[in-house]
C-alpha cells in the first residue's frame, strides 16, 4: 500500500506553516442569517456534517 507522502513529516506540516489572520469580517443581519439557514437546511435538504451523501 502506498503513501502519498513521507511518514517522517506527519504532524509536523501544520505547524511549519505560517500563520495568516482571517480579514474581518462585518456582522450578519440576524434577519438574513436566519433566512440563509433556511434555505439551506429546509430548501436545499442539506444535513448538518461533514459527508453530505444520500442515505
């Protein structure tokens, strides 16, 4: 079975990265952010979680 890397640098990546602050970002309406929530679970049917495949 292959790898797709060399095991001598698992968990080291990450931490060699270079941190970047997120840009700010102004806050939602609460009327908008509720009307995009719905949409989004009740409209699209979408689930909460990561694998979003049909059951």
């Amino acid at each position: 079975m292959g790898t797709h890397g060399s095991l001598t640098k698992a968990g080291k990546v990450r931490s060699l990265t270079p941190k970047i602050d997120p840009l700010p970002k102004p806050p939602t309406n609460p009327k908008k952010r509720n009307r995009a929530n719905f949409k989004k679970r009740i409209i699209q049917g979408r689930r909460p979680g990561q694998f979003r495949g049909r059951f």
